[in-house]
C-alpha cells in the first residue's frame, strides 16, 4: 500500500476508535513518526495530507526540517526520543513540542535555551508508569496509585512547573510490549489517571495533552484519553 493509502486508513481507525470512547475524532492528533526515514518519504507523506512529524534525534531531524522548510510551510515537528542536555539548545530551536523532558536538569536546560532564543518552549514530561527498566522518563511505576513515589516527585514537579520559558502541557509514556492490545491499557489507564491528580495538585497547569499509543496499540490508548498517537510503521512501512 502507498503512504497515502495507509494514512487515510490511519485516520479511519483514528476515527473508529474515538467513536467507539464517544470522543471527537478531531481531539486526537497524529504524529507520523519519520526517524531513519529520508526527506523524500517526509514529502511523500506531505503530499497525502500528514503535516506532524515526529523525531527521535535531533541530528537527524534538523537535517530533515532544513531539506523540508523551503518547500512546505507549517509543518510541526516533535522530539519524540530521549534528548541529552548537550543537544538541548538545537531541541529548544528546532521542536514545536517536545514529548520526552524526564528530569529536572533537562527541563532547565531547555529553559535557559528557550529564553536566550525568545520563545515559550510546549514540552511533555515523560514519565514511566509501566516500571520497565529499559523505559525513559520520571519513574513512577504504577501511577498516582504509587502514593510515595508521587510525592517524592512532586516537589521536583513543582520546581519544573515554575521554570519561565517552558509551557507544559501534559505527560507522554511509552507502553510495554504485548501481545494483545487491550494488554497496554493498564499503562494507559495510569498516565491518565496521573495527568488528573496532577491537574488538581497544579491546577494553573493546563495538561490537555496525553501523548501515548504507537502502531501496535493506538486504538486502546484512544480508549484511555490519549489525544496524541505516535505512528511510524503502520504508515510507512518497516525501516
């Protein structure tokens, strides 16, 4: 199938499974995942309607933003992958929103970036609420359910919310492997779970944002209240 037909076929399924949690369809945004994929595959899904991309490093995208910017205006473009510190500045210039902010120290790095470069930087704080030690973000396995790890981390939350060039606007997790979907919503459940009792703690916060639900599981996150899915290979095929 072309990357036009799969795409149509994403939004259908998008679509469907909104329905089905009596959600709008238009709450729910795709990220069309590109890492490893060449500029050309970048502008083939252009063409078909896609214009939010999401990276994994920020070499990589800034080559792909630099080929793209002169032919296609009004692209968006997310860091989806873990960001070092010593990348922090090109992340702070390049990215619309950056989903994978998992410490302190690399949320005021992207802080100073931002306001030495004059701009209000949207990020997610990824967190780890499936316990998998191979896993990014804040750990907190288990979700708000984990009471003392919640509370540990808030005061470093609350240090992170004050920060005066970041606008946070909600969490990101990415979900165990399964062999079933509906296995994943667990994971789901407890981001959302999580974003709520932040909501109330941190209220001047606005948190609409729920980034989780790949390929394999987007459908289920759907159903748990992720307004952002992050797809690649359904898209585009294997890389």
């Amino acid at each position: 199938m072309s990357i036009a037909a799969n795409l149509a076929s994403i939004h259908e399924r998008i679509s469907a499974a909104a329905r089905r949690a009596g959600r709008l369809p238009g709450s729910i945004t795709l990220v069309a995942v590109t890492k490893t994929h060449p500029p050309e595959v970048v502008a083939a899904a252009i063409a078909a309607g896609a214009h939010t991309f999401g990276e994994n490093r920020v070499q990589e995208a800034a080559a792909k933003i630099a080929a793209l910017a002169e032919q296609h205006s009004g692209l968006r473009w997310h860091l989806i992958g873990h960001l070092q510190r010593n990348k922090a500045r090109l992340a702070a210039e390049l990215f619309d929103l950056i989903h994978s902010v998992d410490s302190l120290r690399l949320a005021e790095a992207l802080s100073r970036h931002a306001q030495d470069l004059g701009r209000r930087l949207p990020i997610l704080l990824q967190v780890n609420v499936s316990g998998e030690a191979s896993k990014e973000g804040f750990a907190l396995p288990g979700g708000v359910t984990n009471q003392p790890g919640f509370d540990a981390l808030l005061p470093e939350w609350e240090r992170l919310l004050a920060l005066p060039a970041l606008e946070v606007r909600g969490l990101m997790t990415v979900a165990p492997i399964v062999d079933h979907p509906d296995q994943a919503r667990p994971t789901f459940q407890a981001l959302r779970e999580l974003r709520d009792a932040l909501a109330r703690r941190f209220p001047n916060t606005a948190w609409i944002e729920l980034s989780m639900g790949m390929t394999d599981d987007f459908e289920a996150a759907i159903a748990e209240g992720a307004t952002i899915v992050r797809v690649g290979r359904a898209i585009f095929g294997e890389r």
